[in-house]
C-alpha cells in the first residue's frame, strides 16, 4: 500500500514508486525526441503537415475517453447491484433465524393458542 503525504502536493504529482512511468521511461523519452526531430524538420523544410491529425486525435480521444466513462458507470451499476443483494440476503437471513430463535420470558405470552 502506497502513503502519500497528503500536504506535500507537489511531490505527489513527480513520484514514479508503485506507477507505471519507471517501465515506460525509455519509450516516452524515445516517442518526445521523435516528436521533437520530426517537428524540427518539419519547421526547417517547411513541411505542412495539415490539420488532419489533429481532428484524428481529437475523435480518438474523445471515443476512449467516452468509452471508459460508460466502462466506469458499468462498473459502479455492477457494485451497486451486489451490494443491494448482499443486504437483501442478509436482511432475509436475519428474518428467517428471529423466526426460529427461542425469545425471552415474555415469549409465552404471544404465542397462538
């Protein structure tokens, strides 16, 4: 289980311990200098690379982002549902065993006759 100190904020944003950026370190350094090279040639050569990736991405993300939402809400229906169904069965089993449990002295006094 990860601590976090929960005053010191900007350490919390820059701790790598228990993430995943310690195993993708070197792909994320290699995709920047990539991204970097290829922005630089494209400004030195002149090069229009157009909006079009842009708009691509934009779509993308917005389909994953509104994907993992209803992934989300999915997941907390689910949750929601069994619990509602632990306490129905527990509440049943309550029920149940007072039917069967023996009372105190005033027991006998209810009873059908």
């Amino acid at each position: 289980m990860i601590l976090y100190d929960s005053s010191d904020w900007l350490g919390l944003v820059f701790i790598c311990h228990g993430t995943v950026w310690p195993h993708i370190q070197m792909k994320f350094i290699m995709v920047c200098l990539y991204t970097c090279a290829a922005w630089f040639v494209s400004d030195i050569f002149e090069i229009n690379v157009g909006t079009e990736g842009r708009t691509i991405l934009v779509s993308t993300m917005s389909f994953l982002l509104i994907f993992r939402a209803n992934q989300a809400y999915a997941r907390y229906w689910h949750g929601r549902t069994m619990v509602a169904e632990f306490f129905s069965c527990c509440r049943e089993f309550i029920m149940l065993s007072m039917g069967y449990i023996r009372g105190g002295g005033g027991t006998p006094g209810f009873t059908l006759k």
